[in-house]
C-alpha cells in the first residue's frame, strides 16, 4: 500500500507532496482508497461531503467503529500525514482477519477530505461539515488561490456540491472514532515509546500585532527621532520566545509584513502574526498576555502604536476520557499519554462522538516537510496496536 501510494502527488523538484482537495492527485489518491475497499470486499461509500467509507459489517447497524484520517497534504508535505493513519487502518483489518476474530460491531475505514486546507484555507473541511460545524454556505464561498470557489472545485472533481452539509444521521451510526497519526512532535522519541494516546489537542489561536510608526528616510533621521515600529517588532518576537520557554507553550512569528518594505525606508507599519498553543487555556492566556505586555511596554519607548486581534480561536480538545482510558486498557498501561499542538479530523468529530487518538513516533518530531519520517518497525508496532484497539472495541 506504502509504495502504491509513494508516486501519487509528489514533487519531484522539492521531493514533498502535494495533494490538495479535489484536485488529479486527490482524486487519484481517492481513487487508491476505492481500490483498497473493493480488493477486500468492503462496502465502498462516499457521503455527502465528499468523505470516503469503507465498511466491514453494516452500515446501518450502528455502534460502528470507525477508524482512518486523511490523505491530503500541506505543500511539500510528508508522506506520513495522514496517509500512515489510512494505511495503518486497512493493515489492522488486514491483521484482525488473519488472526479470525468475530466481529460484533460494523467496523469502517474513513478518509476525510481537505483535512490540511491547503487549496481553500480551510482545515478539515470534511469533517467540520458532516459534524455541522461549517455551513454549506460557508463552505461555497471559500476559493483558492487562483478564485476557483470549492464548489467548483468539488463538481469538476464529479461531486455534488449542493449535498455538502451536516450529517448528524451518519455520525448517530458510530459509537468510536480512533485516528492513527504519525506524532508531530518527538514526546515518543525521548520516552523511547513506539506508540503514544493522544490526550488532548492544545488549544490555539493566531493573533495580529499591528506596529505602526512613521515612515523616513533611513539615511538622514538621526536614531533619537525615529519611531521605528520594526524595532518594536523585534522585540516582541524575543518575547514570545521567551514567554513560551517560561510556560512550556510554543509561540511563532512566522509571517510578517512591512510597509514601504524599502531596504532604505524606516517603516510605517509592521504587521507581524503570532501563533502560540499550550497545553491548557490558562498557560496560553498567560502566553499571549505577556507578549502583548512586552510589545505595549517595548512600542512606549518606541513611540509606536500597537493594536493586538485575536483572528482565530480553537479551545482544547479533551478527547473522551472513558474511551482514552479502555485504549490504555487495552493497549496494557505502559502506553504514554500524550497532548499535541496540531488539529485533527478526530478533534473535529470529537465534539459529536467519542472520539480516541493513537501517535506513531517520529524521531525527528519533523511534520509538514518532505524530511518528515517513521521507521518501518515503528508503523509496524502502530497498525498493531489499532489492531488491538478495533479487536477491543468491536470483536467482544
Ligand atoms: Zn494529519
């Protein structure tokens, strides 16, 4: 499956993946997953929102156990995000058959469209509208880069978009949702543990600092008269820094704007975007709070002015405690728990099933980038830990 999968969407200049929503390489990746169901005599959907079903058992049973992820990818992204979770979810049926178990529940494999939101700007759009979380409006008026809306996007692709929306009859079907994920941090590599439970999903946000000066001449305005908001702005990243180190939150400027942009202009303004995550709301409060502290106090002496937006929010995610705990049941107690920075299909669903996570180690912690890796003995000891888990919950 890892070497059907290899070639599909991967740039052979920068040596990434680039498969993003309803596009050739989406569709051929999609076209991969159909296979996969249909050599294994799985029953083969696709819901109103464009996500793909693979069912063992039936459907309408309900109480089903659902396991998968995505296989889509952020520009230059890894081969393990999200592909691992979807492969890893047909080894472990794969695995189950061999070893004969019964099953008592219906049991699927899902692969979720447009987790990354890398076309449309939007993460996990299949998930967020099946759980009613993005409205079909909503989601009609999102475009990519070029202006083509995702309705287009979705109908070129062969896919109805006036069926997009929530599909509360659909999630009423499942009693479990388990998502296998490569980890994006290196928690398994210093615990030297191959596979981890996923906790909790940091709670997140972005925030924009605007840092307006005054624009002159970077030749003749003596240093004592500039209001340089590009100082200001300096500051305020070593802040965040220094403020994440303190909590044990992780904070970022990775995207700035300046204006004029001249190499020989002082500049007006500094637009600078910080992103900062933390296990708990309080030590992300605490975060952002003392950066902000730090810029106002830094922006007085600069004689610069400061607005701080919140542009987006997303509070922590507790994934169900009762179903975290049957996995460490079932997976015997040495399992680490663990908490993760980035956003999932199963933080999505979590807010409308029990929802559980497993983390495959990566021993770079390297994610969203070409050099992003699991060893094979590591993907080997996660499918059979799935394995164990989809017995667990659907062969009693
Ligand atoms: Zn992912």
């Amino acid at each position: 499956m890892w070497a059907d999968l290899a070639g599909i969407g991967r740039s052979a200049e920068s040596g990434g993946y680039r498969r993003y929503a309803w596009t050739a390489a989406d569709a051929e990746c999609r076209a991969w997953f159909r296979e996969q169901a249909e050599a294994r005599g799985l029953v083969y959907e696709v819901d109103r929102n464009g996500n793909q079903w693979a069912w063992l058992g039936d459907p309408a049973a309900g109480d089903a156990v659902v396991t998968g992820s995505h296989l889509d990818s952020v520009p230059d992204g890894g081969a393990f995000d999200g592909p691992l979770g979807v492969v890893s979810s047909f080894a472990a049926l794969d695995e189950l058959r061999g070893r004969g178990v019964t099953f008592n529940r219906p049991v699927a494999v899902a692969n979720f469209g447009d987790e990354e939101g890398a076309r449309f700007g939007l993460a996990c759009t299949g998930s967020r509208l099946t759980a009613g979380q993005l409205t079909r409006e909503a989601a009609h008026a999102l475009r990519d880069a070029d202006g083509v809306r995702l309705a287009q996007a979705m109908e070129a692709a062969g896919h109805d978009p006036d069926a997009i929306g929530p599909d509360p009859e659909r999630l009423g079907r499942i009693g479990a949702f388990v998502e296998l994920h490569i980890e994006q941090g290196r928690a398994l590599d210093l615990t030297r543990d191959r596979v981890g439970i996923a906790s909790a999903i940091w709670p997140h946000g972005r925030w924009r600092f605007d840092f307006r000066g005054e624009a002159n001449h970077a030749g003749t305005t003596r240093l004592a008269d500039r209001r340089d908001p590009m100082l200001t702005y300096a500051e305020t990243v070593l802040a965040a820094r220094r403020e994440a180190e303190l909590a044990g939150a992780v904070a970022t400027f990775g995207k700035v704007a300046v204006e004029p942009n001249g190499v020989n202009a002082i500049p007006s303004l500094v637009r600078g975007w910080l992103d900062s995550r933390a296990a708990d709301q309080d030590a992300l409060d605490t975060v952002v709070a003392a950066v902000e502290a730090a810029a106002r106090e830094r922006a007085q002496r600069d004689g610069v002015d400061l607005d701080v937006v919140r542009e987006s929010f997303t509070p922590v995610v507790e994934f169900e405690h009762a179903l975290r705990d049957e996995l460490g049941k079932i997976l015997g107690g040495a399992v680490p728990l663990l908490g993760t920075g980035a956003g999932h299909d199963a933080g999505i669903l979590s807010g409308s099933i029990p929802t559980a996570m497993l983390f495959v180690r990566n021993p770079t912690g390297v994610s969203h980038s070409p050099a992003e890796f699991a060893a094979e003995d590591d993907c080997a000891a996660g499918v059979l830990a799935l394995a164990d888990v989809l017995e667990g919950l659907a062969c009693r």
